[in-house]
C-alpha cells in the first residue's frame, strides 16, 4: 500500500488520480495544438531593420553578427531575399559621414541624401512593400543626439521644426510610414500638421510612443557611430522605471494622430505592450532591439541557446504580450524558419 493519496486505480486496473478536467488534452498533438494555438506570427507582422551607407562594399556589424552596414544595391538584394520569405516591410537607418553632421541635422532633409535614395529604390522595385522611415535627428546630428542642442540642453520645438522638413522630405521620396523615434513632446501632430499640408494624408505615423532610456542600443549606436556627444538620451527618452507614463504618451500620440503605436526595447518591456495593448485600439508594435539581437547571436554563437527556437519563442511572445507588428533584425530569418516550417 502506496503513501495516502487520491491514487485510485479504475475499472481496468491501472492507476487513476481522478479528476474531469485535465489541460493536457488540448497539447496531445501538434494538430491539436495548432488548432487552439492563441497567437501566431507571420512574416507580414515583420519589419526588417536595414542599416545603410554610401560605400560600395558591405561593413559587417560586431556586435551584431549576421547584420551588415550595406551599400544602396545590396540593401536592395536584402530586400529580395527578404521578400521572398513574405516580409513586407523595411525601415532604413543611415550611417552619416561625419562631414555632413551638424547641429541642426540639416542633412536629414535633403532629397539627395541617402535614406530618400534608399526608400525610392525598394519602392520602385517593390511598389507593395510598406517602407519605413526613422524620424530622428541623431544619425546626422554633431551631438549625436536625437534633438538640436543648446548649452547642453535638447531643444523640443527647434527640434521638432527639423523633423517636419525631415518627414515631408521621406514622404516625398515615397514613404508609406514615417516612425518619430527622437521622443520630444508633440511631434506627432506636428508631423500628422506637416504631411498633411504637403498632401501626404496617407503617409502613417509610427509613433515610437514608449522608447525608453535604455542601455540596449548600445550595438545599434556602434553599428551608425551614432552615440550621445555627451551625456545621455535620459531627458527624452523614457525612465525604464515607469509603466503609467507610457500610458500618458500613447494617450497624447493617439490623440495627436498616430496611427501605431510602438514599445521600445521590446522582451524587457512586454508588460508595457500588454498595458499599452489594453489602453488604446491602435495597433501596437515592439521593437527587437540591437541588444537583445546581441544577447541572442552571443549565447548562440557559444552553443548556449537553439537560434532557431529562441528567436521563434520570442517573436510569439511578442504576439502573446499584445504585439500586432514586430521590428526585428530576425525578421528575414525568423520569416524564413517559418516558411521552412509551412507556418505561412
Ligand atoms: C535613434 C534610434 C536608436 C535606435 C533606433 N533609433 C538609438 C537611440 O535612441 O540612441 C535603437 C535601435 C536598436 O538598438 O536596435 N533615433
């Protein structure tokens, strides 16, 4: 006789702890799994980062092994591959040379430069894709930071001036999404005020509406040689302390005219894309950043994390913690595990 548990044994003679409920019944199988699967991703819920130069030869990343630093025609051959995959979307980031840095960033305006080069190209090869733009003065600013500076203070209304001429100059280039990623007060409706102006009613506004002051950038800043001048980002962007203050920006982003809202580090910061998820109907996007890329590349490049079920399991609970939209330096390969997998 057994120690005194609810152990019975049933009609047949084996063991039976009896109980009517019982949750393994909808795991027995991957059928069954994938019949009550809650959350699913899809390559078309990617956006695919790609970092830009006027070189023409391709700079390879350290931080960020598998990421390249390319010139205009291989960006576009990352497009394709990409593509082919079911990726849709694509957003540009640009590395300055340091000649045409300034403190107003005037740079980030002129439709030669590189980023309304770069969006016409994949446009005109893919007239379907979506086409981001990141709206920020820092990759063409002498300060390296997001905003004009004045006796070592960050200007919002100068600042915010810069980034109408910059969005209006995106848009024209053919832009489907700007993305306001410098965190200065009102810059939304400012730039909702400017594209409109200019005709641009369909251009979205891809509000990075909780970017926080965060230590995870450290790769991308390596990757555009684009870290603060001096001090550090922590009177705009976000204190990761705080979750109610995002709530206060997606409000004033909402109301200002953005049309998604984005959570910015993403796997550190789920609860605050479940809260924003809650408190507003707009579609919510996280974004995969450089260094949880790095985290990720580094545990696998010691044998130390399954690539392939790690970044498929964090894209998921991306989806889980309520994002529609995932920004990701993966999205290509995490598109093409998908396809391999028959999951598209
Ligand atoms: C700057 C910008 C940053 C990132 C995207 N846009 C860096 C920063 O705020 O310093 C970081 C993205 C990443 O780490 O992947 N406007």
């Amino acid at each position: 006789k057994g120690p005194n548990a609810p152990l019975r044994v049933n009609n047949k003679g084996k063991a039976w702890v009896p109980q009517r409920a019982r949750p393994r019944r909808n795991r027995k199988s991957e059928a069954v799994r994938s019949m009550v699967r809650e959350n699913v991703v899809r390559p078309a819920n990617f956006i695919y980062p790609l970092f830009i130069h006027e070189e023409d030869f391709e700079v390879e990343i350290k931080p960020m092994p598998g990421c390249l630093r390319h010139s205009l025609p291989h960006m576009l051959k990352e497009v394709e591959e990409a593509w082919q995959f079911g990726v849709r979307s694509f957003v540009v980031f640009p590395k300055v040379p340091d000649e045409l840095k300034t403190n107003y960033a005037d740079e980030c305006y002129n439709p030669s430069g590189i980023v309304p080069r770069a969006v016409s190209m994949i446009k005109e090869r893919f007239p379907d894709s979506i086409v981001c733009t990141d709206v920020a003065l820092d990759p063409y600013s002498d300060q390296g930071h997001d905003g004009v500076v004045q006796d070592g203070k960050i200007l919002n209304d100068e600042t915010i001036m810069q980034l109408t001429k910059q969005v209006v100059c995106q848009a024209r280039a053919g832009a489907d999404v700007v993305a306001p990623s410098d965190m200065m007060d009102g810059r939304v409706g400012a730039i909702r005020d400017a594209l409109d102006s200019e005709g641009f009613t369909d251009v979205s506004i891809l509000a990075y509406t909780a970017k926080y002051a965060s230590a995870f950038y450290g790769p991308f800043r390596d990757a555009l040689d684009s870290h603060p001048g001096f001090g550090d980002k922590k009177t705009y962007q976000q204190d990761p302390a705080n979750g109610r203050e995002a709530l206060l920006e997606a409000a004033l982003d909402a109301a200002e005219g953005a049309d998604m809202l984005m959570v910015k580090p993403g796997m550190p910061y789920l609860d605050v894309i479940r809260r924003l998820k809650e408190s507003t109907p707009l579609p919510i996007s996280a974004y995969h950043v450089s260094g949880e890329y790095a985290m990720m590349k580094a545990a696998v490049e010691r044998g130390w994390l399954d690539e392939r079920a790690a970044v498929l399991e964090a894209m998921t609970c991306f989806k889980r913690a309520g994002a529609d939209v995932i920004l990701t330096y993966y999205a290509k390969d995490a598109a093409r595990w998908l396809c391999e997998d028959g999951l598209v």
